[in-house]
C-alpha cells in the first residue's frame, strides 16, 4: 500500500469513526473540552501549552472529517502536517 492509499483509508477511516450520530456527539464533546470554543490561555504557561496541545488535537480531527482528499493532501505539500 502506497503513502497515498493510506492517507486515503485513513481520512476514510476518521470519516467513518466521526461521521456517525455516536462520532458526531462525541466531537462536539471534545470541542467543549479541548479548548476550541474559548481561549486556551492560561496565567501558568505549562498549563497554556497543555491547552494548545489538547486544541491541536481537536483541530486535527476536524481537518481529517471536514475536508476533501485533495484538500488534505494540499496541507501535508505545504507542511501543515511536519
């Protein structure tokens, strides 16, 4: 299997996984808690790193269920995934 075919089966994969009613809810749950919806900064900046890390996370799992193949593929040419 190629490096393509298994970018492919994993963006299929997340899809199918978040995809789902049970996938769905739980996103939104992580969102809630994974500092998406407010800042993550913090007075102590362990604890805003810890934060950015929780909401790199998140964002990663919303990049691979909402966007195309192409526009994936796009992101990892241009870095975003190093």
């Amino acid at each position: 299997m190629t490096n393509e075919e298994r970018l492919e089966q994993l963006v299929r994969d997340y899809k199918t996984v978040f995809g789902s009613e049970a996938g769905k809810r739980v996103l939104e749950d992580l969102k809630r808690i994974c500092n998406v919806l407010f800042t993550s900064f913090r007075s102590d900046p362990y604890e805003t790193a810890f934060c950015e890390g929780q909401r790199s996370v998140f964002l990663h799992i919303q990049t691979m269920v909402e966007r195309d193949m192409e526009e994936i593929k796009k992101l990892i040419e241009e870095g975003y995934y190093e």
